[in-house]
C-alpha cells in the first residue's frame, strides 16, 4: 500500500498502481480493439529538461511518465467538407 492506499492490480501481465487506471486500460484496449484508438503505449517517458552541470552543481534531468499514450482518429464531418483529423494523446 502507498500513501495513497491504492493496491495495486495485474492485467494482462502489467502491474498497475490503482484498480482506476487497470480500469480505465481495459477501456483502452476495448477501444484499440474496436479501432477508435491506435498505438497503445504505457507508461511512456518524456524528458522536460536534461542533466546539466551549471557552477560545478549537477542538476537531475526532470522527466514525467505518463500513464498511456495513444493516437485517436476522428471523423469531422460537415456540410461544407468532410475532413479527417487525428490526433495523438
């Protein structure tokens, strides 16, 4: 348990840290599934800033962990034109 007081729950051989976000992976691959999502990634890092040294004084790199990323495509459908717009989250 964390300081949060969420367990932590397996699906499909991943460990994740509360049953919301099991939850909301299951919905997820439903979608990836169904076609309305592709390009399921967990946990994908991004870097903000790297390391750096400033004065002798070595700084961490500052890095965020997101809990899913995917790319959704969407129809956009109007009178004038018909277009289609993806998008990646």
């Amino acid at each position: 348990m964390n300081k949060y007081r969420n367990k932590k729950v397996q699906v499909d051989m991943y460990v994740f840290d509360s049953i919301a976000e099991s939850k909301r992976y299951k919905e997820l691959k439903l979608l990836e599934r169904a076609g309305e999502i592709q390009n399921l990634e967990l946990q994908p890092h991004f870097i903000l800033q790297e390391s750096f040294k400033k004065n002798g004084k070595t700084f961490r790199k500052i890095e965020y962990i997101a809990d899913f990323m995917y790319c959704q495509s969407r129809k956009n459908n109007s009178r004038r034109r018909k277009r289609n717009a993806d998008r990646c989250i």
